[in-house]
C-alpha cells in the first residue's frame, strides 16, 4: 500500500481512489494481473495525490468528483476508446475527456487540462494493460493487419491520384484540340463567307 506523510492524503486516497480503482481491479479476474495492475494505479494516483497537495488555486479538481466518474462510467467509456471503430474510438476519448472535465468541476484552463490529463493517464494504463494481455502472435498478427491495410490504401489513392492525372490530361488535349479546331472552322466559314469579321 501507499506510505503517506499526511494521514488527510492517505484518507482521501482510501475513500476516494481506491473505491475507483476498486472498480477498475474488478473487471480484471486473474489475482497477478490484478496485483500488478493495483501497483500501477497505486503509483500514479499517489503521485498525483502529492501533486494536489502542492497545486495553486487554478489547478484545483475535485478529487472524488473524478474518482466518481472514474467509479462509475469511465470502463464503461473506455471500451469504444479501445474497441470501436476509429471515428467511435475518436469521439469516444473526446467524451471522456469532457466527462473528466464536468465531474472534477474544472473550471479554469489549468483545472481542466490537469483533470484531462489524469483520465488520459488512467487511460493510457489501462490500454497498456489490455494490450500486454493480448499474446504476442496476436499483435504480430495485428500488425500485420494493420500494414496490409495501410499499403492497400496507399496503393488505392496512388491509382485515384493516376487517374485523375490522366483525366486532367485528357481535358486539357479536349479542351486545346475544340479551341483549335474552333479557330480552324472559323477561318473556313470566314474565308467562304459564311460569317463576317468583326471590326
């Protein structure tokens, strides 16, 4: 457990943050993993507990009202963040940013960003945790996935780009030959005076 210097720290770290981190450890079912992931979250949210301590008034958050967020929708948010498809994974860390924002009243720049950036870090922990748990042939074979996908994009617009390079092409040589031409008949037509020229 974590050594406070101040029991009113250790307090707030006991009601507060471990009821949230609580509630992350229980989705997690294997007793080493959980250990590990508890050491994690113990070491940055003690971190950032001393942090708080040591704030000037615009950096102030409500501790328990983003540990309530935490608590209650924040696994549930972070599910699209890691699994939706990427427009979803996009709005969703959006969303979460802003709930992180509303429920630690921010209410000034600083505030804002500094509740921001606890969730982003909570975030960023978890989705590392999810992701160490996922075999190695699995990520080699996302990886994989994820090259294919990319060369076949590229491949595609490198065939979109061509085409339309040709069809701009193609304009530009109808485009000259109808002016030529244009100009052609129309020195027939004024040449068998079919049309006059205008002075």
């Amino acid at each position: 457990m974590i050594s406070f210097g101040n029991q009113f720290a250790s307090k707030i770290y006991d009601t507060v943050w471990g009821l949230a981190s609580d509630a992350i450890l229980a989705q997690i079912k294997d007793a080493t993993e959980q250990k590990k992931m508890k050491e994690k979250l113990e070491k940055y949210l003690s971190k950032e507990l001393d942090k708080n301590l040591h704030v000037s008034r615009e950096e102030e958050i409500d501790f328990e009202g983003l540990a309530n967020y935490i608590r209650g929708n924040l696994l549930e948010d972070i599910e699209i963040c890691l699994f939706g498809q990427t427009e979803e994974r996009r709005y969703a860390r959006e969303n979460i940013l802003e709930k992180a924002v509303a429920y630690a009243s921010a209410n000034t720049k600083l505030s804002r960003k500094r509740a921001q950036n606890m969730v982003s870090d909570v975030v960023e922990i978890l989705k590392r945790f999810r992701y160490s748990r996922v075999s190695k042939d699995l990520r080699g074979l996302s990886g994989e996935i994820i090259d294919d996908v990319n060369d076949n994009t590229n491949e595609q617009v490198q065939k979109i780009h061509d085409k339309i390079n040709n069809l701009t092409d193609e304009m530009k040589n109808i485009i000259t030959t109808n002016a030529t031409m244009s100009i052609d008949r129309n020195a027939e037509l004024l040449k068998n005076g079919k049309i006059r020229a205008t002075p």
